[in-house]
C-alpha cells in the first residue's frame, strides 16, 4: 500500500515534529489529513505553497489521499511567478500561509489549520488524468510555468525504494535540510514516512543556530544536503561537532566533487556513518541510483547503481546499447518512478504517460566493469548551482526579453553571460539575480564585441571565451 | 587616510550582500534580505576572514545572525570598533 494511504498502519508512532515542538502521530497526521480532504473536490487542482512545517504536509497528504492532484510551489515563491501560474493554470484551491494570501484577492477561506489558509480559487472543473498526483518544477525560480506530472505509482514505487537502499526504520529521525515543493525535500519526507519514522520539520538553515540546537535535542539521525550543504557542513567542521546521533548522510541535487566525497566517506568510515551519495530528478521523481556507502572511498566520482526495482544503460547517438566499460553515451533508465511527463498548461493535466516508464535522462555517461555508473557530461545546456537547476536557454530568452542580446553558458560553479552592451551590465545582473533567486556570486557579465552565430544565426558557444 | 576597523566591515557587509548604507542597521538579519541566505552567509564569512585575517569559529558562524552581532563576534577576535 502506498505510504500516504499507510499512515494507520502505524498509529501512535511519531510522523511529524514541528519546530514548535508540536507533534502528529502517524493516526493524527491521517486524521488531519482526511480532514483537510472534505474541502476539496475531484476533478480539480490545488496549488500548495510549501513550507517546511506541519502545515503544509498535512495539506500535501491531504491532497494524495483525497486524490485531488496538487502543484507543490515554494511559499516564497515570487509574486510576479505565482500571478502567472494562477493565469496559467487557473486552480481550484490554494494551501498557503495566510500572511501572503494578499496575493489572491477575492479568493474565499475554505478553511484554515495554523498558519494556513485553503483559499477557494477557480470554479471550473477540469478533465485531470487519474494517474496525475502531483506537479513538480524542475528549475523552480527561472520563471518557467513547465510542471513535471508525477503520479501515484511514481510516488508510492520512489518512496519504497529509497527507503529500502537506505535501510529506513522506524527509530530513524529525518530532519527536513531541503524544501519539500523540491524534489530530493520531499522523497526525505515521502521515504519516512513510509517506514513509520518520524521527521522533524524546520525552514532553518545549516548555517543558523537553531538548526543544531533542534538537531541535537531531537536526536535526529539522518541528514540530507545538495553539493553545496556539503561545502557548507565543511566549513561548519561538523566532523568537530557533537552530534552523537548522526548515523546516515545523503547527498543529490547535483555532483559533489570527488574530493569532498572522499573526505566526507574518510570521515564518514571513522564515525559509522553510512553516506550514500545518489543520483536522480523530477522527471524520474527523485532517485534513480545510489553509491553505496561502501564503495564511495574507492569509486567517489560514481552514481553507484540503480535503486531497487530501476535499471540503466547507455546509448549512443544512434540508439544502440553502448556495452563495453568506460564508453560514453547518454544515460536511460527504465523503473516505476520514471514520471508521466510534463505538463505546460492547464489543458496537459488530462494528459496520460506519454514516457511509459523510460527515461533519457539527458546526462551523458559510463559505466566501469564493477557495474557502477558514472555521469561525465550534460548533453542539454543547463547546470546546477547552489543545488538549483538553471536552464541556460531560459536564462537567454528571458534577457532577450529585456532587449539584452546574450549568449549564456557556464559551468555548475558560475553562469556567464556574454554581452554586447557593457552599459547594461548592473541591470542583467539584477534581473538575473531576482529571477533565479540566486546569490550574485553565481554569476559573471562577460562583455564582448559581438556574439557569434553561425550562418543559420544559432550561437557558436565554442566560440565563446 | 586609512579605513577604520567599522569602514572596513560595512564595506565587506554592503559587497557581500549587495546593499546601500542605508540598509545598515538593527533590522539587518538573516534573511531579511535576498543576498543574506545560505550561500551569502557563506560568502560574508569568507569575506570578513580575509579582510580581517581570522579564521572563524562554527559556533560563531552560526551564531552571526545579524548586522549588529556580527561586530560582538569580531570583537572576540581582538577587533576594535
């Protein structure tokens, strides 16, 4: 049974802990839940703009058991991104905190848990496929309205998985270091509570004091960080910390260095904890292969192998299965969790699994004679910085837009954006900047006498310095 | 004229996190700015090591959590303002 409909299953454990230290037990938590459900109707959509808190999971779950399809949004999301989604998609309802329901004039109150508030939004009904449980962004703040379609199958199948190569039993104790509305956030949440493990829920950061102080009263277990949480835990010397409690560390949302892998395994081995650094995306839910702990001194560049229930193999450019070791080709995978496929308007809701559970992933790979994976490339032009996805083609149209001819490129360590007006340079950094919601040290203006293009008049991004 | 050990920092605070000498005061926290999150604390500390040649402490860093804290936390460090 999948987890979100399990939650009986284990009654007076502990599901939910809240900063306040309030608490939910996994029968209160589906109580809560079911509660939440009679508000909302079938054949409808309900936005979610997520926090870590009680709050939104009640809501979340709400929406699963119900079986009402819900986007998951940040609740920081931008005023000018979230009027667009709401033209865009026209939901039903929205589950958010009360202080940003300014946003939603004339929306009325449905209901209200906390913080939160179930605003009634749109009337219509819509044709929304029965498969269809969840809408996922990808790049989250590059404004683009594009939803990943997620379905029951993908969540239930992802969540099994995880929490099995994970080893997830019931006295671990997950603590919430991602937002749930990303991906890798809520598998955290969605692999515990299919085990009947609690989760502390908190929006502090590593780099504030009152993430450790919950930390360590709460004896939280397991610890969950995208490349850069690492640069950070690092720098905190969190090996010097008195954290008695940590015995799990995983990592995604990007490739962590080598390096670091192996000084965080190094330490790791010392301390007895398992660190498993893993591999995935939205359109295959979240997880599509794990290191296991084991092997990351030895093999710290590598993806490790498939989760339980998946598997991978490599293609050339002509579609044939690449079988000798160390060759390069794309990376596909084929499992339960590979997603439906996106969704850009309200319209593509009704639409079924147009993947039939193979995924090319995008990424460019190989694989060595022990059967461990490894991701050398991206054939498609995004990177990943500070743990979010940026796709660089969005970024350039999006300059365009403000009549600033560019060409973007960059690595997961800085975007560069070539540009012909040095005049305007404060402005695209600024732009940038508030679009993606990234810190302007990931980017760097890059003046230059013109732009190449070839005689079709695409960018030579060879060309570029 | 050299710089003050006070100049030196609000300049560090105002490139760090991109700001206007306005914005100096008792409301500038963690957070209450798009520049001040994760990964601009971690650009501040970096910063504020080099200017002033120390090497923080964890319990430091995470314990900076504001414009007006942040010159206690120097302080420990021997630096005057």
């Amino acid at each position: 049974m999948a987890f979100y409909d399990n939650l009986d299953e284990f009654g007076h454990a502990i599901a939910l802990i809240a900063e306040s230290g309030e608490t939910l037990t996994y029968e209160e938590t589906a109580r809560q839940a079911d509660s939440f459900a009679t508000h909302i109707a079938q054949n409808r959509l309900v936005f979610i703009l997520a926090d870590n808190c009680i709050e939104s999971v009640i809501g979340y779950l709400g929406c699963l058991r119900g079986k009402v399809p819900a986007a998951l949004l940040s609740s920081n999301i931008h005023a000018s991104l979230l009027a667009g989604l709401l033209t865009l998609y026209r939901p039903n309802y929205i589950w958010m905190p009360r202080d940003r329901a300014g946003l939603t004039p004339n929306a009325g109150e449905l209901f209200s848990r906390g913080e939160y508030v179930l605003l009634a939004y749109s009337p219509e009904r819509l044709v929304v496929h029965e498969e269809l449980a969840l809408l996922m962004t990808t790049s989250g703040s590059t404004g683009s309205p594009k939803f990943v379609r997620q379905s029951y199958t993908n969540l239930e199948a992802n969540a099994a998985s995880i929490a099995t190569y994970l080893s997830v039993r019931g006295n671990d104790k997950a603590i919430t270091t991602l937002p749930m509305h990303y991906v890798y956030g809520l598998s955290v949440i969605n692999s515990h509570l299919h085990c009947g493990a609690p989760v502390v829920l908190t929006g502090a950061s590593l780099l504030e004091k009152r993430f450790w102080a919950l930390f360590q009263s709460q004896e939280a277990t397991t610890l969950s960080g995208v490349p850069y949480t690492y640069e950070i835990l690092r720098r905190l010397r969190w090996n010097r910390m008195n954290l008695p409690s940590l015995r799990v560390l995983t990592q995604a949302g990007g490739k962590l260095n080598a390096g670091l892998v192996g000084e965080f395994a190094a330490i790791c081995r010392d301390k007895g904890i398992r660190l498993f650094v893993m591999y995935g995306a939205a359109e295959a839910t979240a997880r599509m292969s794990y290191l296991p702990p084991e092997s990351a001194l030895d093999k710290p560049s590598s993806i490790g192998v498939p989760i339980p229930g998946g598997e991978f193999w490599i293609e050339d450019e002509a579609g044939n299965p690449i079988t000798d070791p160390e060759e390069v080709g794309e990376l596909f995978y084929r499992g339960a969790n590979v997603t439906l496929g996106y969704a850009m308007s309200r319209e593509d809701l009704a639409r079924g699994n147009e993947r039939e559970g193979i995924l090319a992933t995008g990424d460019m790979a190989k694989c060595d004679a022990d059967g461990m994976y490894y991701i050398v490339g991206r054939k498609s032009r995004f990177v990943k910085i500070f743990g979010n996805r940026i796709n660089l083609e969005e970024v350039e149209q999006l300059l365009r837009g403000i009549n600033v001819d560019c060409a973007c490129a960059g690595n997961d360590e800085k975007i560069r954006i070539y540009m012909t007006n040095a005049s305007k340079q404060e402005e695209v950094l600024a732009y940038v900047q508030q679009l993606t919601l990234l810190h302007h040290s990931a980017f760097q203006t890059v003046v230059i006498d013109s732009i190449p293009r070839n005689q079709a008049g695409k960018i030579i991004y060879s060309e570029l310095a | 004229m050299s710089a003050t050990n006070r100049e030196r920092y609000d300049k560090v605070i105002l490139e760090s996190l991109n700001l206007q000498p306005q914005d100096l005061n008792d409301g500038l926290i963690y957070n209450s700015v798009a520049a001040w999150d994760s990964v601009g604390h971690m650009s501040l500390m970096a910063a504020l090591e080099t200017e002033f040649d120390i090497m923080m402490e964890t319990d430091d860093i995470i314990a900076f959590s504001s414009y007006l804290q942040g010159l206690e936390i120097l302080a420990k460090y021997g630096i005057q303002f």
